[in-house]
C-alpha cells in the first residue's frame, strides 16, 4: 500500500527533524501513526510549515524546502517551508495567504507524482485534501481531525471568506473522515460540517501502563509532604482554563486554606501572566512550576498528587486527562456543554467517579476543591471509582493504532 502522510510540523516533532534523530514529545497520535505507517507501507511523509497559531510554538525558521532522512525512520521526510520562503516586506498577511497558495501547488504535485493509494491529511491541509477528493478518485482521501475547536465551527456557517472556504472543504467527498475522541464534540460537529454521505470513525486514543523513572525533575523533591497536592497539566492557554484553575487556589489560601500545595505543569503564552498574578497576590509559596515533563515522569507526578484539576473549555478527554485517568486520579473536570457538544461523551464514559464543575467558574471550583481537601476519604473513594469505570474504555496504545491501521488498510481493499 503507497501512503501519502501529509500533516503540518507539528512542534513536538521540530527536535527531531532538527537533530535528525526520531524522539517526537507531544501528539503521541501524530508521532505512533507515523511510526507504523513508516514501517508498514511505501510511504512520502510531507510536513508543512505553518509558522504561527493560538497556542502554538514554532523553532522552525528555516526559508527553504527540506528533504531529511531522519535516524530511526525508514523513510525521508519532506518539510515544506512556511513564511519565512518569503521575504519579509511583503507582510505577514500576504506571505500567510502566500505560503499556503504554494503549499499547496507544491504538495499536490508531489502527490501526483507519488501516486498513492491513500492520501491521509490532517485539518492543517484540508483544503489539498479538498481538492484532490473532488478532481480525480485513483487515490483514497482520509481526512484526520485531531478534535474541534471553535474556529471549526464557526467555519460552518461564518460569512467571512475564510470560513466558507473552510466550509466547503469540509463538505468534500472524502472517502473517510477519522476523529479523535477527546471530548471537544466531534459528534456533533461531523453531523453540521461533513457531507452526510462521507463516511466517518470517531476513536478514543489510547494509553499504555504508566511505569516509573528513576530520572525524577528534583523540583518534585521539594514538594510539601504535609499538604494536599493539587495538579493542573496542560498548557497555560486561557482555554485550557489556566486561569480558573490558579484563581481558585489563590481563593482557598486566601481565606486560609493554607494546607494545600499547587502543581502546574506546562507552558504558553500566558506563563508569565500567570506568574505574576500569583506574585502579586502574595502566593507564590503554594505553587511549584515545571514548565515540561518527559512522558517518563507523568507516573511520577500522578503518584505525588491527591486531586488532579482540568478545566479545559474545549473537552477533556484529552491525553493528559487520560494518563489522569489511566493513574486513577481524584479528578475535577467541567460540566458537559450540551450546546456544543462538548464533554457529553466524557460524562457518559466516567458517570460520577469525577466531580464536575462549570467552564469559567473559579468560585464553584474553589467549593469542589475545599470538599476534596478536607476528606481524604471521598479522594480515595472517587480514585477507586474511576479505577473500576476506565476498564469499559481504556485500551493500550497498540491496540488503537492497530485499529486505526485497519481501517485504512480495509478502505483500500475494498476498492481494489
């Protein structure tokens, strides 16, 4: 089977590509396909270069197309440059509306000269896969959403130029459209956005055993012994509900609920922000920072935590949410929002073994937070509520690549 991967520069693959050695960190759904796909089919793996987004970190600059062959992958790569093969006088507007006129001249001809059986793109390239699915049907389309945010819905009926062009190739004659479950309300939104003939697969992502590494960060040495631990995982983004999370600690010790200790684990461009609003308040004491964590050490820092917060606006079903789970976390969550679609399936898969919150209420978490710091035993009861309930739905990451593989496997059989 030819394979042709297509999906933007992901920053958690920039190190490797870099070093030209494979040790992704990040996107383990990304980087886990890649590696079977590498080592399974004839396969072109392209990677475009888009500079800049909400949230998104890029050490990528340089101006030129890449062919790489990378220490611990079968095949090359191609890198596709972004902006920056444009000078920089023309503005950051042009050179955007620039840079994807040319990647996609750029990777549909290499597409045709690949001649694949299956082209697997990510939302980052829709609109090549757009195209390609609506001019000629010798090669299979896969469309892969990672998960909805906001501007894909507002791309399914906004009246801007962007949207609707977003709009249109959402509606396109995919042969397949695969999600990701991670609570954002995939659901819902395939139903508004996709043509209601397109085919479409929503998986949960998986999660191996968590083990133990004897590499500990020493900032988990100075960890309070005698207070309860209260972790946060995820990037310090609004959206991720940073800000929520950190007001409400700064509420209980406000009001001398001193026995607590706050673990934040993460970066984003609301760091220093969010720094110096403990700063100011005088708190500093009660939070420990580690900007980033080696996939090794995540057992390790569920181990030292009694209450794990995620309060993410967009779903929560999210791989970090998931190791929570898979270490059987007393865990805070948001309430489901039904308009959207987001977090009703997480509501279904852990019923009551999690407290849930509203999204944007600090004071209400503040609530949740005092019930769980002064019983112990309600913690230990919802740890093992939730280790009985993840057995209906958790799966090794083995197993949900396999799936995925399969899939893609079958749709081209059956048209061969």
């Amino acid at each position: 089977m030819k394979v042709f991967y297509l999906t933007r520069l992901f920053s958690g693959l920039e190190s490797s590509f870099l070093a030209k050695k494979w040790s992704p960190t990040g996107v383990p759904t990304i980087y886990r396909v890649i590696e079977k796909v590498d080592k399974k089919y004839d396969t072109c793996f392209v990677f475009t270069v888009k500079d800049f987004g909400h949230g998104y970190f890029s050490s990528w600059y340089d101006p030129n197309d890449r062919i790489l062959s990378i220490n611990g992958l079968n095949h090359d790569v191609i890198i596709v440059s972004g902006i920056n093969f444009f000078p920089k006088w023309l503005g950051k507007k042009i050179r955007t509306i620039l840079r994807e006129v040319r990647q996609i001249i750029l990777v549909l001809y290499k597409i045709y000269k690949f001649k694949p059986d299956l082209l697997y793109c990510d939302h980052a390239n829709v609109i090549i896969a757009a195209i390609l699915s609506r001019v000629q049907k010798h090669t299979l389309v896969v469309f892969r959403v990672m998960g909805v945010n906001q501007f894909m819905r507002t791309s399914v009926s906004g009246l801007k130029i962007h949207h609707r062009i977003y709009s249109w190739a959402y509606r396109s004659p995919f042969s397949l459209v695969i999600c990701t479950q991670d609570g954002s309300g995939v659901e819902k939104w395939t139903n508004q956005a996709l043509s209601i003939n397109t085919r479409r697969e929503i998986l949960l992502n998986g999660i191996d055993s968590l083990t133990k590494s004897d590499d500990i960060d020493p900032k988990f040495d100075n960890l309070p012994t005698n207070k309860v631990i209260i972790m946060f995982i995820g990037k310090l983004e609004e959206y991720k509900g940073c800000y929520e999370f950190v007001q409400s600690i700064l509420s209980l010790v406000g009001n001398q609920n001193t026995a607590i200790h706050a673990l934040i684990i993460g970066s984003g461009t609301e760091e220093e922000k969010i720094v110096n609003l403990i700063k100011d308040s005088g708190a500093i004491k009660f939070f420990t920072f580690v900007k980033s964590l080696p996939h090794s050490q995540i057992f390790h820092a569920h181990s030292l935590c009694d209450i794990y917060v995620s309060m993410n606006h967009l779903g929560n079903l999210s791989n970090a949410n998931i190791e929570a789970i898979q270490s059987n976390d007393c865990m805070i969550i948001p309430e489901s929002q039904i308009d959207r679609g987001i977090d009703e399936v997480t509501t279904l898969l852990l019923g009551n073994s999690v407290i849930r919150v509203p999204i944007k209420s600090p004071d209400k978490l503040s609530n949740a937070l005092l019930i769980l710091i002064n019983s112990k035993s309600k913690r230990e009861a919802m740890s093992r509520s939730i280790k009985k309930v993840k057995k209906n739905f958790i799966y090794s990451w083995e197993d949900r690549i396999n799936t995925e593989l399969s899939i893609l496997e079958k749709l081209v059989r059956d048209v061969s």
